[in-house]
C-alpha cells in the first residue's frame, strides 16, 4: 500500500510540474490506474489530494 508521498511522487515523475497537475492526476481514475495506484490505495489518494489543496 502506497503513502499520500509515494503518491504524489509518482505524479511528479510522470510529469506533473505544479500542484493543479497534481490534482488533475489524482482526480482522474484513469491516470491513476495507469501509474499503478489502485483501489487499496484510495485513502492515500484522499489524503494526496488534501496536501496538495492545502499547497496551492
């Protein structure tokens, strides 16, 4: 099970530059499926997308 951190990292690697990228990332199921994050990291994902609201 992956961390809010490992997470957001994994976005930045792919390419995400600034917070609203992120975001955009972690709104999309797709995209996120696609990095390897999955249903058992959901409450990872939830917390990812409030450290990153909370930085932009």
């Amino acid at each position: 099970m992956k961390t809010a951190q490992d997470i957001i990292d994994l976005i930045k690697e792919a390419g995400a530059e600034d917070a609203q990228s992120i975001r955009a990332t972690l709104e999309d199921g797709a995209a996120l499926l696609a990095l390897g994050i999955t249903d058992e990291d959901q409450e990872a994902v939830e917390l990812a997308h409030d450290l990153i609201s909370h930085e932009a």
